[in-house]
C-alpha cells in the first residue's frame, strides 16, 4: 500500500470543503486560496485548484468577479453563492459526523488479554 498516495487522497477529499469554507469568509484571488491552503499544509497547485473552482463554479456554489489589477491582467476574485452556503453547511455537517466516528474508532482500546487468568 503506498501511503504517500493514500495521504494525497485523503487530503484532495477535503478540498472542496475547505475551499468553500475559504471564500464563505469574504472575496478571495486565487493565490490568496493557494497560500492559506499550502500554509495549512494542505499542498495544493494551480493545475488542481482551478478545475476545482470551476466545477464549484459550475454547481453555482461560488461565482466570481474581474477586478482590473495596476499590476497586470485582471483578477478574478471569488465568493460563495448562497447555493454555496448551504453546501458549505452540508459538508460541515458531513465532516463532524466523520470526525466523530474516526475518534470513536481510533480511540477504542484493544481488548485486554491479560486478564484471561
């Protein structure tokens, strides 16, 4: 079993939530998504972020804007939907039933063969 690859599936699962948890906060760029997602060790590139953004997109759970930039090309900033929201809410839902049931599993002790004396 290859750990690594598991560990990279685990963490693209709950991408999608935390990218509509990100932008539920307020307007965000997409490099603004990519650095609070790579700090919080969620390591994530272009080439995996913006399919995400838009299929989200797409689904009408965010939408976005253009900004024109002094800097370069324009912006594209991101918010969330209400259709958004009420995802959002769902897999918050969905993420503290599977916390739930992770912690009762992994905090079961093994039974104790000791006492079979």
């Amino acid at each position: 079993m290859n750990l690594t690859n598991t560990e990279v599936q685990m963490r693209k699962g709950l991408l999608e939530y935390c990218v509509l948890h990100i932008i539920s906060r307020g307007e965000v760029y997409t490099s603004d998504l990519i650095d609070e997602l790579t700090q919080a060790q969620m390591i994530v590139v272009e080439g995996t972020l913006y399919p995400l953004l838009n299929r989200l997109k797409s689904a009408e759970l965010v939408s976005y804007r253009w900004v024109e930039s002094d800097a370069g090309p324009p912006r594209k900033y991101y918010s969330i939907t209400e259709e958004g929201q009420i995802a959002l809410k769902s897999l918050a839902a969905t993420w503290k039933g599977l916390v739930q049931s992770i912690t009762q599993i992994t905090k079961k002790k093994s039974p104790s063969t000791s006492n079979n004396s």
